[in-house]
C-alpha cells in the first residue's frame, strides 16, 4: 500500500541538542497510527516539522505524493495535512454539531452566513454516529463532560 505521509530523516536541532534525529516513518492512507514517548523525546517537535509550523534542518516530508519543499502549514491544511493541539477549546453555547461545523474549514465569506450548509452538519452528525454521540447532537457544549 503506497503511504499517504513519508518522513525521510527529519532532523531538527537547538543549539546542540537534537531534538529529532533523522527520523522516518510512513503511514498508509485509512490507518491509525501512534506516536509514543517520554516528554521531552521530541514528539511535539516531530508534528510541528511534519506539518511545516517548524523549519526541518535536515530531512524530508512527502504527503499524498508530493514533497513538501518548504512546508506551510496553511497549504498543508488545504492538502488534508494538519495538526491538532493537547487544549481542546469548545464553545461552550454552541450546540455539538455546531462546534464540529465550526471546525470545518471554511471560506471567509461563511462567517457571514446565518446558518451552517446542509452538508456540514450532515457530515457533523456522520461523526457524531460513528462515535456513538448522535443523541446528543443539539446539547450545548457547555452541558457535556469533557470527554463527550
């Protein structure tokens, strides 16, 4: 199966310490895959150097086939390749479909608009579905525990 993400010797150093490596890694496109490490082992490092937030010093990052020559995360994101951050942050008066729409990728000219498209709250209640969370899709995301 040809990999959608390929990491080839990413290195990245701070002052004399290594932080990664020369580190390489695939992942095939539909699985999950882990990450695993002691604080400090470079893990964080490692994502902000895949998804362009940090400057590799050496090394390379290949997703869906294309080499990512000088990595951005904003065309990154715009390909499908981003990161997510260890603080979850909800609106707390926006119902859960509503805060999974307002993580969707939009275009500028959305904030404008009343109301969600169709097609982003269906998808929003597939997700839901999936995670065994649709009875609770109009409930405030201020009324949920935190792992809901």
């Amino acid at each position: 199966m040809t990999p959608i993400l390929e990491v080839d010797g990413l290195t990245k150093r701070f002052g004399g310490v290594a932080a990664v490596d020369h580190c390489s890694l695939a992942v095939a496109e539909g699985t999950v895959t882990a990450l695993i490490g002691p604080n400090g082992s470079g893990k964080t490092t490692l994502f902000n150097l895949i998804t362009g937030y940090m400057k590799a010093d050496a090394g390379s990052v290949v997703f869906d086939g294309r080499r990512a020559r000088r990595p951005d995360p904003t065309a990154l994101c715009r390909r499908g390749l981003t990161r997510t951050f260890q603080q979850a942050r909800v609106f707390g008066s926006l119902t859960l479909v509503e805060n999974m729409v307002a993580a969707i990728q939009q275009p500028r000219r959305s904030l404008f608009r009343a109301a969600a498209p169709r097609a982003d709250r269906e998808r929003a209640g597939e997700v839901l579905e999936e995670f065994g969370l649709a009875g609770l899709r109009d409930a405030r995301a201020d009324q949920l525990s935190f792992g809901q």
